[in-house]
C-alpha cells in the first residue's frame, strides 16, 4: 500500500506532516540452548554435505509425538566431530516473526535536524517456534525414544513450548508505544528508516522473551543437574515459570507492560506442555 503524503512547503523552517504508513518485515531469531550456554553452529562437513540423520519419529511414544507436533521440532543424530566429542545432547529453538504493521507519523524539521514521531501503530504478528533436538551419533540405538537423555531434551523443549512465553511476546508486539527519535543531522525521515525504529522495538520485545526461556532452562539444567537428577517438585517447577515471579527473578525488562496480560483467564488457564514422568526417574 502507497503512503498517502502531505505536501510540504519548501520555505517552511519548521516542516511537519502526518502521514499513515503501512510496512511489513520478516525477522528471525534462532536460539540454541545446551547446559546454559548460547551458541551458534552450523552442522555441515567440509564437503558441504550435512551431518544431521533425521530420526523417524514413528516408534516415538504418544507423549513425546504431541511435543513433536506442537513444537515443530526435528530430531536427528548428528556426526558432526566436535559435536560427537561433546557426548550430549542439545536442544534449540527457533522464532521467527513476520509482521505487518501502519503508525500515524509525524515528523518535523529544526536546526537541519528531523525528530519523528510514530503513534498508533498497529502491528500484526505471525509467530513461528520450531525446535531441533540433536543427538550424537554415537547415541544411537533402537531405545532411543526412551533414553534419559533424549527425553530431558524435550523437557527443554517444554521449557519453551508453554503456551505463556509466546503470549507475552505477542502481547508486546501488538502493544507497541509510541515511538519517537531525532535522526542524525544527514538522516532523512525515509521508509526504511522508520520502518528500522519500529523494528527495533520488536527486536527488544523479541530478545526479551527470548532471554526469560533461556533462564528458565538454565533453571531446569540447574535443579536437574542436565537430567541426570529427578527435578524436585515438578509440576510445580514447570506451573511457576512465567509467573510474574519468575518474570521478577529473572529480571524481564518489560514487567510492568505486561502486568494485565498476567491477570487474564488465557495467561492463567496455560498450561506448560512437561513430561509427567521425570526423564531421570528409571
């Protein structure tokens, strides 16, 4: 959709205009978690062939099969060698956002200086989470399905499936505030750069969420010693997380935005989606 523009005067030292303008964007975040650390690596041999074996999810039982359909996740043996060194298995996550959105601009000029103002801006997320579960390739085996090891990795799974981390990361997208910044004395008030300030609110919002599911695994890694320990009350360690606590513990920069979303019949009846039985119970 075009702008609608207001004409300005030339002679004007003080320009302003209002505009309403309609933008869309696609960001991605993907987030790898292992015994609390963050990393970025790339399975793939020098030959450019990948290391990853999908493993059939065919004998999987019915619990772990509804994990896999909700949370979109592949799980494959992986030879990769520095992989298969470390003897463990990771878990990651994936989001991705694609957003529509308009705002009502404002923009005025002073000194060579435009300072824009953003209001009423209506953004419409589309929010994607996908996982993938890697094992080493030295794990293999025809009981894979009911390892301990495989099974803590869908506890994390759980960890970032529950249903309240992405309603408060849409809760914060939909709720954006206004925004307004004066641009660099060379900087003009284009598409893309305002498009670029809306963008970076959402990428706060995103990384926020995102930082309160990476805590909240290393809290199960650390209660759970990484599954090798049974979590001690375990319902109750999944019921917690995302609580306004939790949010409180872990320091989540957009507490007070979200104070209402907490108190809705929604945010309250979600339910995490963990394992009844404790990988580490044998």
């Amino acid at each position: 959709m075009n702008p609608r523009r207001i004409p300005i005067e030339p002679q004007q030292d003080a320009l302003s205009a209002m505009l309403s303008l309609v933008a869309s964007v696609l960001i991605v975040f993907q987030f790898q978690f292992v015994a609390g650390q963050e990393r970025e690596k790339v399975a793939v041999k020098a030959s450019g062939t990948s290391t990853r074996e999908p493993i059939p999810s065919e004998d999987a039982p019915k619990e772990l099969q509804r994990l896999i359909k909700d949370g979109k996740v592949e799980v494959v043996y992986d030879s990769d060698p520095e992989f298969v060194r470390e003897s463990r298995g990771w878990a990651d996550f994936h989001v991705q956002i694609k957003s529509s959105f308009k705002y009502d601009l404002t923009k005025t000029r002073k000194n060579g200086r435009w300072t824009v103002t953003l209001d009423n801006i209506t953004l419409k997320p589309t929010i994607e989470l996908t996982h993938l579960i890697r094992l080493p390739s030295t794990f293999k085996s025809p009981d894979v399905w009911t390892s301990r090891t495989l099974r803590h990795e869908f506890d994390h799974v759980a960890v970032s499936l529950d249903p309240r981390a992405m309603l408060l990361l849409r809760h914060l997208l939909v709720h954006l505030p206004d925004i307004e910044r004066t641009l660099e004395p060379k900087e003009m008030p284009t598409n893309d750069v305002l498009n670029r300030l809306v963008d970076e609110e959402v990428v706060k919002r995103r990384r926020a969420v995102v930082e309160l599911m990476r805590q909240n695994n290393q809290q199960l890694d650390k209660i759970g010693a990484h599954g090798a320990e049974l979590v001690p009350n375990r319902a109750t360690f999944f019921s917690q997380l995302y609580t306004k606590e939790n949010l409180a513990e872990t320091k989540f920069p957009f507490i007070e935005q979200v104070l209402d979303l907490l108190e809705t019949a929604e945010y309250q009846r979600a339910e995490s989606p963990f394992l009844a039985r404790d990988p580490a119970d044998r």
